[in-house]
C-alpha cells in the first residue's frame, strides 16, 4: 500500500507530460506534492540576497504545462513585442 493520495493527475500525451497532485498521507503540514514526468522544467531555489524570503522556488515550466495545470488561462499568448523588427 501506497502512502500517496492522488489529488489530481494527468496521462501523459504525445505533445503534453504527465503530472500528479497528490498529498502524503504521513504528512503533518497542509501541503500537496506536483510530480511532473517528461517536463524541460528549471528549479531554482531562490535565496534571500534578492529580497525574497527563504525556501522561495521559482520554476520554470513550458507555457503548455503551465496552460495543461490550469496556472495559464487558455487564451493567454505571450507577448512579444522587443522581438518584432
């Protein structure tokens, strides 16, 4: 037996990873897990030289991840404009 309990999840596709939201059920804080299979995913651990308190992560996740975990809302594009000539 398991002591994962699955919040959330999606199969992996041809063009999107897959992904699971769960909870351990040992777990004494209110927290969740993401586990994300087959993501080109950048984790930085953000120390507090910047201004930012400590134990913040900043991750770097493709926009159709993003889109896919409902972080991005479909009809979001990126804005581009200091790339047009």
């Amino acid at each position: 037996m398991g002591t994962k309990s699955t919040v959330r999840f999606e199969e992996k596709t041809a063009d999107l990873p897959g992904w699971t939201l769960y909870t351990e059920m040992f777990e004494t804080e209110d927290a969740v897990y993401l586990e994300l299979s087959g993501v080109p995913a950048d984790v930085t651990m953000i120390d507090s030289v910047w201004g930012h308190p400590p134990g913040t992560v900043l991750l770097r996740l493709p926009t159709a991840t993003a889109r896919q975990l409902g972080l991005v809302p479909k009809e979001w594009t990126r804005d581009q404009w200091w790339f047009e000539e």
